[in-house]
C-alpha cells in the first residue's frame, strides 16, 4: 500500500489518468491525496470529477479556491468565466450530485500516524493544529448543510485578514476560507496580505510567503499544500512541500509518494492549445 499526493489537477483529466497510470495506482491498495483546486482553467473539470469521486475512499482531498467559486457559480451566486472551461461541468447531468459531493469534502487533511497536514494554500502560522482543525471543520459544516449558499455568497473579500479566537460568523468563515484557500502572502506576525501575487523574491517588504513564518503546525508535521503555480515546487523549507507546478498552464502534474518520497511527474499535454 502506497500513499500519493498530487497537486492541483485543475480539469487536467488525462494528466491525472497518465501520472496514476505511471505508478499503477490501485484504489483497492493505495491512497490518494489531492491538494484541491479538482476544477477550472484546464479542459476536463467534468471528467476530472467524475473520476475523483469515483475512486470512493481511497480518496483525500480539500477543497480549493476554485472548487469554492464552482460551487458558487453552480448555486448563482457567482459568475461563471469563460477561462475557467467549466461549462460542460455546469450543465452536465449529474451536475447535481458532483457538486453536492464536491461541497461535503474537507478543507484540511491531517494524519496523524504521518505526522502530515494538507491544506490548499497550507496552514497560517498564527493557528496551531487544534485551531486548523476547528476553522476547517466550521466551514466544512456550513459547506455540508442545506444553508451553504449563505456562506458561498459572504465568502468573496479579503477580510478579515487577521486571526482572532474572537472572530464570529461569516467573518470568521471568510477568514478561514482565505487561509486555508487562498493565502500566499502574511506579514512578519502572520496578518494574511491577500493581494500580493508575485514571486517570494519579488514580494513588497515585509511581506513573506506563508510557509517562511514559523508556526506551531510546521514544528510538529509535514505541510503539503497546492494554490502557487509559480513556485514551481521549490523555495520551500524542509517539511513544507508546494505540489502545485502549473500543469493548466502548460507546467507538469507533480506526485510524491509519501513512503520513499519519490517525485513523479507528467508533462501536459495540451501546451500547444494553452499557448
Ligand atoms: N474569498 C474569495 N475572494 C475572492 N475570490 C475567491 C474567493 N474564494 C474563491 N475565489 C475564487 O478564486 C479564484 C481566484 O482566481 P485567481 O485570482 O486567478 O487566483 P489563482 O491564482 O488561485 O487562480 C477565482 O475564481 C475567484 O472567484
């Protein structure tokens, strides 16, 4: 039995099938992590969902930002973009059950035999693991129950950007969402920035990526998270993996198999179109 974790897929669908194919992936044996962001910008949102749920327990995902907006937009809330590709997914017809499956899924992975956390954009340093743990799983009870179009429609804007145990009701949520989604960028004492979207090098001062703050999770477990394409996998500390290398930009599936660390990848193949 073997545990592989890939970063975003974003509608890659025959990428995803290749890069499982490499290993001979066996949902009966092995286990699949996934940082999220399952759909948009890349060609196959539809097939790429499909195929997720199909595989049934073998599965670990979170949900990312685009998997979030999806939802908004099959609910009305939100508009659907063209460069997003997602309208076969929209008007599909098992739409419905995709798209209550995909809002039941977590937004925090953490195994604790593994000493292993994954999040979609990785863990703000002003939470420890108890901490991580609730937020996720108040956003995910507002996302499972039948009222989750009242949080999709409060979850767009950038603040709060700051932690506070005081924090309560949709701005608590928002502030969640955003941390475990979309950060990239915090300040020394961890306040997300939710603008910058530059490279580490090229951040306006005093910002840092999230993961160059120390903080109670990455002292104690492995953070293993997607959402920043221009990393490219690299720049990270020991202990903190960015899976995410831009395959719907014509980048590469990336996989790492937990139990020997071994990095397998999968070039796209649609560059051509993409360019
Ligand atoms: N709270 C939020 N505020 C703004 N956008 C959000 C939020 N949650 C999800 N989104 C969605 O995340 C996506 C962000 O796209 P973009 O800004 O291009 O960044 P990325 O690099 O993640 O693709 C959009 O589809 C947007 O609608």
């Amino acid at each position: 039995m073997s545990t592989y974790l890939i970063g975003d897929v974003h509608g890659c669908y025959d990428e995803l099938r290749s890069l499982l194919g490499q290993v001979a992936f066996d949902p009966q044996q092995d286990q699949l992590w996934l940082t999220g962001d399952l759909v948009a910008r890349g060609p196959d949102s539809l097939e790429v969902l499909r195929f997720v749920r199909s595989l049934g327990d073998c599965v670990r995902l979170v949900l990312g930002n685009h998997d979030l907006h999806l939802l908004a937009v099959y609910a009305g809330i939100s508009r659907n973009k063209p460069k997003d590709r997602i309208s076969p997914l929209l008007q599909a017809d098992d739409a419905d059950e995709l798209i209550n499956w995909l809002r039941r899924q977590p937004l925090l992975q953490v195994d604790e035999e593994k000493k292993l956390v994954m999040a979609h954009a990785g863990i703000t340093p002003q939470w420890d693991i108890e901490t991580a743990k609730m937020c996720a799983r108040e956003v995910e009870s507002v996302l499972s129950s039948d009222t989750y179009p009242l949080f999709l429609d409060a979850m767009y804007g950038d603040m709060p950007n700051n932690w506070s145990p005081e924090l309560s009701g949709l701005a608590r949520l928002r502030f969640s969402s955003n941390a475990l989604t979309r950060m990239r960028f915090c300040f020394p004492n961890g306040q997300l920035d939710m603008i910058s979207k530059e490279s580490p090098e090229s951040a306006p001062p005093p910002l840092k990526p999230w993961f160059n703050i120390p903080g109670p999770v990455s002292r104690e477990y492995t953070i293993v998270f997607g959402h920043w394409a221009s990393l490219e996998g690299k720049g990270t500390p020991e202990g903190i993996i960015g899976l995410d290398t831009g395959c719907c930009w014509g980048g590469t599936l990336t996989m790492l198999r937990w139990e020997d660390k071994r990095v397998f990848t999968q070039v796209s193949s649609r560059e051509s179109e993409i360019l």
